[in-house]
C-alpha cells in the first residue's frame, strides 16, 4: 500500500492534545453529508418567541441595529430570562461536601435566551446587519453579566436544529452566566499558557500557517479568519478567530464585530447550502475576566454541524472520528455561492 493511499489517519490538535481519526477510508463525499430531511416548522400561534408579552421583561432590546427602552414595542433582536433556567440568579453558592469523594453547590448564575425577530429565517438568512446586531447583544450582555459578583465565566452558544439540542424551533441563542470555569476551558487555558511561554500564541501560529497555506481556509477578511481545523472533531466544523491576537471577546471593537457578522454569515450560507440546512452547534471560547492574566488566550468560535452521531468509540475513548478531510470540507464550502 502507498503511503499517501492509506485508508485514514491520525492527526493531532496542538491546541489541545488530542487526537482525531480521519477516516477518509469510508470514502465519503462532500454531497453525501447533505441533511436527509428538513426540520419540522412549529405554527408562529404557536411559538412562544414570536409574541413575548408572556416571557419575562426584557432584559436588552434592539431595533434594527440600536438598542432601545425595554417597554419599547417595536424590536428585532431581544434578551430575556429563561423560563425554565439551569443557573438561577439569586440565592448563595452553598458549597459543601457530601463526604471526602462528593461535593456540590447551588447552580448560581444567570441564563438568558437571545431571541431574534423572524420566525423561519436562521441566522444563515438573515443579512448582516442583523447578524452583527446579535452580535452587539452577545457582547452587551457578556460585559453586563461578567461584572456580577458570583459569575466567574460566561458561556454563549447557539443551538440550530433538533439534533443539535434546538427543543423551540424558533431562532435564538443562549447566554449562560457559571460561578465557575469549566475543567475543559482550564485545559485549553493551561495549554495554550505553556505554549506561549516557550514560543508564541498556539492560535496566531495556526492561523498564520493556515493563511499562507489556504487549504482549508473557507474565508476571510480584514478582521477575521474562518477555516476548517486541521485535527477537525467532525465533517465541515469551522473555526472563527480574529487575526489580531485578543484575549476577551467583550472587549470587540464596532469595525470587528462587522467584519465578524460578515464572517458568520458567510460560513452559515455556505454550511447551509452545502449540507442543506444541517444542525449545528457553535459556541465562544473567551479568556475568563478572573483577575487573572490570560492575555496568552485567543478567543474564538466554533461551529460544529451535525454530521454523524458519537457512537461507542467516541463516547469511550475520546477520540473523534470524521470521514471527510477539512481540506476536502474547506474546498468543497469555498465553491457555494
């Protein structure tokens, strides 16, 4: 057997040791990933996002790109409690012990639903302006949030399609407020501070290496990167990064947060065309505002579209499988237009 005919491969994420299967030997196509069929509509009567006088009142509200009063009537993107939150805002931590081996503490913190106007049209739909108007709400509260007391990290991450967690068909996002720092961010934390500390940011390297090769670039401008990761954790994930070194993601300027709307709303079309509509995760990964210093982090996004299910292998042993090579994915999302 040649070498360069091997059935699949290993490959290794340096940003956070872990390895992938890249089992190109399954020989899958880029067209075969296509979604088998399209999400079931809920009626608008419905829908519990469409009219919000029963939600709770707003907590941020936007109007075609400004932030208006919260009794305004007329909005376009909107902030609200969850109803049925993970994390409740008040009341004590409580920390305590079970015995030497278990412990636990109230879910303290904050959860919030980001919910945008049209009942059809997925971010992938909705023009620029829009985008980058959600993303003004997602950095509005993340600054909002961070200076509350008890929350030590806050995580925003949005769900599209049932198979990816979406249980209201109507788009939004979630913005979650945690009194603490999940153990796989203080892994990504320490790794990328023991690599700056030898070389340089792990993520400037990449992307710098990314940019010169093109390979499995799917797009860029001024501000902002999108590609396909070398080691991907599955078929046609992207990442989003800025391509100036930044730490914390409250911390955006207005020419960056357009560039990145423009960014999102490429990837989104191109992922939407191409797959046809598939579900997909994405979620930011941000250097915490702990006190501490983490200005060796580089915040980004990552999407994950919903291409295979974990199966004994992957939930077992940790290690994804994904049958498309991310230069074959980054090639095959170039193309849609």
């Amino acid at each position: 057997m040649k070498k360069d005919k091997f059935p699949s491969e290993l490959r290794l994420d340096v940003s956070s040791k872990n390895w992938v299967v890249i089992a190109t030997g399954r020989g899958k196509r880029p067209a075969t990933f296509k979604a088998k069929k399209k999400r079931p509509a809920t009626p608008k009567k419905d829908c519990p996002f469409c009219d919000i006088k029963d939600q709770a009142r707003p907590l941020a509200l936007y109007f075609n790109g400004e932030k208006k009063e919260l009794d305004s009537k007329q909005w376009t993107t909107v902030v609200i409690p969850n109803k049925y939150p993970a994390f409740i805002k008040d009341g004590k931590l409580n920390r305590r012990k079970e015995n030497s081996l278990f412990e636990r503490m109230n879910a303290i913190g904050s959860h919030e639903v980001v919910i945008t106007k049209d009942h059809h049209k997925s971010l992938a739909r909705l023009p620029v302006s829009h985008i980058k108007e959600v993303i003004d709400i997602y950095q509005d509260r993340y600054q909002s949030l961070i200076k509350e007391k008890l929350i030590k990290y806050v995580a925003i991450f949005h769900n599209h399609g049932v198979e990816a967690g979406a249980t209201i068909y109507h788009p939004h996002s979630q913005i979650i407020g945690l009194p603490l720092i999940d153990s796989d961010l203080e892994d990504a934390l320490d790794r990328a501070k023991r690599y700056a500390k030898k070389k340089d940011c792990v993520y400037c390297k990449m992307n710098k290496w990314e940019i010169k090769k093109k390979k499995r670039i799917v797009y860029q401008n001024k501000n902002f990167v999108a590609l396909c990761p070398f080691a991907s954790k599955s078929a046609f994930q992207v990442i989003i990064s800025p391509k100036r070194h930044l730490s914390f993601f409250q911390d955006i300027k207005e020419g960056e947060k357009e560039d990145l709307a423009k960014a999102f709303k490429d990837v989104l079309r191109k992922l939407d065309k191409a797959l046809g509509d598939p579900s997909y995760n994405f979620y930011l990964h941000s250097a915490p505002r702990d006190g501490k210093d983490h200005s060796y982090y580089h915040w980004h996004w990552t999407i994950m579209p919903k291409t295979s299910v974990w199966a004994g292998f992957e939930l077992g042993f940790g290690i994804e499988i994904s049958t498309i090579e991310p230069e074959k994915a980054a090639e095959f999302l170039r193309k849609q237009r």
